[in-house]
C-alpha cells in the first residue's frame, strides 16, 4: 500500500474541484487522476484490499466539492465503506473526517 504524504506532496489547501474552480490549481481532478487512477474501473473495487493511504498531517483545509471530485467520484464503483476500506486515510482532523464521509455518503455529483 503507497502512503502519501498529501499536505507535501500534492498541495496543503483542498478546494478546488477541477481547473475551472477557483484559481484552477490542484484541483481535485488532478489529484485523483495522479494517485487514484488505478481505482477507476470496475475490476479495481472487487475486494475490500487497502490501495493507497493518505495522510492528511500537513493539509490545512479540504472543501466538499474537492472530496466529492476526489473521493465521492467512486461512489459510482462501490459503497463508502468500501471506498474507505481501498482508500484510507490517518491524521485527519474532525472536521475534514466529515467533509469526506458527507461526500461519500452523498455520492457523485458534477
């Protein structure tokens, strides 16, 4: 399983969805397609095996419609539970804990 350190390796600030939101830099879309990518296709959610790990130690905010671009996106593939049991998911403050299991239990909305 790849640990990924997002607060120094992607970006600190979460927010935006994709190029056209807000200053249109890492956005949501990028982020998914460089460490989620492998996760796009149906045979990828068939078990429950951990797939990436991300550690939110060092990121200062993320915004709902970045966790929904992000993270809700495979709600079309598989459950919330499953989705974190593939992506997961340490140092989170309370807050953005939420903000992802709001946009999981939401589903995809673009």
């Amino acid at each position: 399983m790849n640990r990924i350190d997002v607060g120094k390796d992607f970006y600190h600030r979460l927010a935006n969805r994709d190029q056209r939101q807000g200053d249109g830099k890492h956005n949501a879309t990028q982020f998914r397609e460089k460490y989620l990518l492998g996760l796009d296709n149906t045979d990828a959610w068939r078990d429950d095996s951990p797939f990436i790990l991300f550690d939110f130690e060092n990121v200062k905010i993320i915004g709902p419609s970045f966790a929904n671009e992000a993270f809700g996106y495979f709600t079309v593939y598989a459950s919330q539970e499953r989705i974190l049991n593939k992506i997961r998911f340490e140092n989170l403050s309370t807050v953005q804990k939420s903000i992802i299991e709001t946009e999981l239990t939401a589903g995809y909305s673009r």
